[in-house]
C-alpha cells in the first residue's frame, strides 16, 4: 500500500487487521472488519462482558497516513496538543 486509496480498498469486510494504539501503548489485537463505510469502518470487538460489538474507526486525511515497507499502516494526529503517531494498522 502507497496510498490513502490502497487502504481504504484494502479494509474490505472480513478482512483481518492487527492494531496498536501508541498512545496508550497497547495492541487491541487481531480484530475482523465488520462494517464498512466511505469515511469508516468498524471491526468487531468483544467487550469484557463478553457481548459483540462494533468498534468504529474513521479512516485519515491523507495528511495523516504513512505507510511502511513491511505493510503497517500509521496514522499520525493530533493529540494533547502534539502531533504524533497513534494508531497503527497491519493486515493479517
């Protein structure tokens, strides 16, 4: 992937995606997508009670993604007034 397009084509249903939130520094794990809409998509999730839902994600601004050799997807914003990577994306 090279583009804001290549992502958003390559987030199809049921595709499987590992994450990471830098900013709490923790992996959300290898999660499906559930949902998938022009402007976001959600993936399911279950929560600690042990109930299925959907967690949703907006996809970036092309400003925000990176992309890096080995398939990981970053998305930088801005958050407490710094901008820096917070999440990361890499397709299983």
């Amino acid at each position: 992937m090279k583009t804001l397009a290549d992502f958003k084509r390559a987030v199809k249903l049921g595709t499987r995606w590992e994450g990471f939130n830098h900013f709490y520094n923790s992996s959300f794990g290898i999660r499906e997508v559930s949902k998938v809409q022009s402007n976001r998509f959600a993936f399911k999730t279950v929560t600690v009670s042990g109930e299925v839902c959907d967690s949703w994600s907006d996809f970036p601004k092309s400003k925000d993604i990176r992309f890096k050799e080995d398939g990981t997807v970053e998305i930088y914003g801005e958050w407490a007034n710094e901008y820096r990577l917070i999440l990361s994306y890499k397709q299983q």
